[in-house]
C-alpha cells in the first residue's frame, strides 16, 4: 500500500498543481479532508478555490517531485516549484491516507530559495 499511496500523493498533487482540483479531489480525496495550511480553507471546497485560483495568477508555474518518502498512512513529499519571476521554492507536503487509500489530511511547509547561501549545499 506504501507504493500506491506515493503514486497517488504524486498524481493528486501534480493534479492539483496544474489546474485539476476538482478531478483531484474527486479521485484521491476521502470524504473528509482536514487542511493545515493557513492560506488554504478546509475541507475540499477551499483545496479547490485555492488551486483554480492559482492556475489562474501563476499559468507558468512548475514542480518537480524531489523525494517521497512513506511510511505508515503517511506520504512526504519535497518539490522544487517556480513561480511567476522565477522564484524558487522548497516545499515539504505530507499526506495522511485513510484505511480506503484517499487522502484525508495534509499538512505543508514551503520556503523560499534565496539567491545566496551561507553554504555550499543545496536545499535538496
């Protein structure tokens, strides 16, 4: 179950990102969704407001899946998104699955890439 709940956290994700919120929702999402993000409402009408008005302001933007990591009922995923001027961003987005394999909570943290590092290692 492992496998196919990161297949589905990369595919309801990337749905998402790239304009299908509602299809997302309708294929991934359990019957009840509880959304930790401040600046996204709860429940899967705020998931869907948020995403469509996001493929409207920012039409260009991409991700890159970098690492997905489960364990239990839980799925992390690290992107590498690009947003309108090309700024650059590290997200974490952990999922939690329900005992049918849909998505039922998430959580986010997302930090912005700065253009000069007190280090040489990357984000990633």
């Amino acid at each position: 179950m492992l496998e196919v709940n990161k297949k589905n956290a990369i595919t309801f994700y990337k749905m998402a990102f790239e304009g299908n919120p509602k299809q997302a929702v309708e294929k991934f999402v359990g019957d009840d969704y509880i959304q930790h993000n401040p600046a996204v409402g709860d429940g899967t009408i705020g998931f869907i407001e948020y995403f469509e008005r996001m493929a409207k302001e920012y039409p260009e933007k991409t991700i890159e899946f970098v690492r997905i990591i489960a364990e239990e009922n839980l799925v992390a995923l690290q992107t590498h998104q690009i947003w309108a001027g090309n700024d650059e961003y590290v997200t974490m987005d952990f999922f939690r699955f329900d005992k049918n394999g849909k998505i039922v909570e998430h959580w986010d943290s997302v930090q912005e890439i700065p253009e000069k590092s007190a280090n040489s290692n990357t984000m990633y």
